[in-house]
C-alpha cells in the first residue's frame, strides 16, 4: 500500500513538472507576445488626466471614477474594447461613475461635468452616475443606465439613435435628437 501512494505521488508530481517545463515552448525559443488589439483591465481613476487617457483608444475597457470630475474641455471616448472575446458582439466600453459595495449594490455616484462628452466607441454604456454637459453620439449602441444627463444626447444620424438605449431609471433633462 506504501509503495502504491509513492508511485502515485512520483507520477503526479512529474506530471505538474512537464506541464510547468513546457509552458516554455521550443528549447531557446522566446515565448511569442500576445496579439491584443487593447488592454482589457479595468482602470480606476481619481482625476481629469487619468480620466481622459482612460477613455482615449488607448485606454480600458471600464473607466471608474472614484469621485466626480471637472473637465473645461471635451471629453472624448474612443477606441474599440471587447468585454470577452473579439467577436462584434463582444464589443463594449463602460464609463462607471459610481462606487459599489462586495454585493455590488451601489454606494457613491458620482458626477463628470464637461462642455461635452463624444462618443466614438462602440457600445459605450454610462452608468448610474450623472453627466452634466451634452453627450455627442458618433457610433451605434450607446446606453444610458440608471444615470442622469444634466444637458442634452444628440446623434450624428438616425441609425445611432435608433441603436441607443436609455434606460426607463435614466433621466435626460434636455432634448434626445439627431444633430443635422
């Protein structure tokens, strides 16, 4: 019975050791890097220029602010993301201006006041926070979720508005239309 246990710790350890030896590939041959098209993590900001190269096409997938936000400029979100995989379906951009608790229940909102705010990333979602300015959409699937537009959401065409979504626990205190 002991000679049984040995033999069995002495295969299961060799097989965690070709499995961990050979993660490396051809004998003197680099790992080859990763094709990403962008950076998938989460990114949390606390202020304007973290904020902006959060959003920018070279930023994250989710954009969470830790407090509210002053910009004297635009703010403009561009790029693509993709939640999981990279498949057109996959495509999504998330701006949370809210904190949550462990059971993700919201506890702070937060608000990001610009001039404007244009939307060039597909998918793009706000979320339960308050934007106070006007929101350009340039792309289809916006959403507005649980959140508040202190201005006005205008679309470059009809096709991205009939995309977007505002949600019935959103609140736009100006007009929704299609810019000409």
């Amino acid at each position: 019975m002991k000679k049984k246990l040995i033999v069995a710790l002495i295969a299961v350890l060799s097989i965690f050791v070709l499995a961990a030896c050979s993660g490396a590939g051809e004998q003197g041959a680099a790992p080859e890097p990763e094709t990403a098209d962008t950076v998938t993590t989460a990114s949390i900001v606390a202020d304007e220029e973290a904020f902006i190269n959060a959003v920018s096409a070279d930023g994250s997938w989710i954009v969470a602010t830790l407090n509210d936000l002053t910009f004297e400029e635009a703010i403009t979100v561009e790029g693509k993301f993709y939640d999981d995989g990279d498949s057109e379906n996959d495509l999504y951009r998330k701006i949370a201006a809210y904190a949550q608790d462990d059971q993700r229940n919201i506890t702070d909102r937060y608000t990001i006041t610009a001039p404007e705010m244009i939307i060039k990333s597909p998918n793009t979602r706000f979320q339960a926070g308050t934007f106070v300015g006007d929101i350009i959409v340039e792309v289809n699937g916006f959403t507005l979720y649980d959140a508040v537009v202190e201005g006005n959401i205008y679309f470059a065409n009809e096709e991205y508005q009939k995309s977007a979504e505002i949600t019935n626990d959103s609140e736009v205190t100006g007009v929704i239309e299609v810019q000409n």
